[in-house]
C-alpha cells in the first residue's frame, strides 16, 4: 500500500551520551515480513520486527513487536486483534 515506512535503522537513545541523539551511531536490526501478508496504508513497521505469513497489518499501524503467523494487527503501537483458527475456518477477536 502507499505512505508504507519499513525501517531495520534507528538512531541511538542512550541518554548518557554527550552528543544528540541525531549524532549516534545508527543500529541496525532486520525486519523480516512472512509470506502472503497484507500491510495496510500509511503502517510503519520498526527495526527488529517479525511478522509471521499471512499477516494482516490495518491502515495506520505502528509495528514495534513481532507477530505470529495469521495474525490481525492494528493501532499505535499495532497490538494483536485477531488470530485465524484453521478449524473453524474463521477470524477469532481476542
């Protein structure tokens, strides 16, 4: 989708330094997007995210923390909405 933001860099937050925070050495941890999902308009996934196959991300999201395959994920920061249950072959709200 378009406005997506899918970032494996971030500065430094480490107070203790003297410099700004802009001057910190960048970190770099990778974000790994499984097979088959869905991210949504305007979403921002962050350094060090895993989402699992066929995960769907809504419109807006912030993703700070990693989700299991099948998941629905929304908001700031995205939180899991629902899983998918193979058997019953539908969405589940948690």
């Amino acid at each position: 989708a378009s406005g997506v933001v899918i970032t494996s860099e971030n500065h430094g937050v480490n107070p203790e330094i003297a410099e700004s925070y802009a001057d910190t050495p960048l970190e770099a941890k990778p974000v790994t997007i499984g097979k088959g999902c869905w991210i949504g308009e305007n979403v921002i996934i962050t350094p060090g995210v895993t989402l699992g196959d066929r995960c769907i991300v809504e419109a807006g999201a912030v993703v700070t923390n990693s989700f299991p395959a099948y998941s629905m994920v929304g908001g700031v920061p995205a939180k899991l909405i629902k899983t998918y249950n193979h058997e019953k072959h539908e969405w589940e709200r948690l």
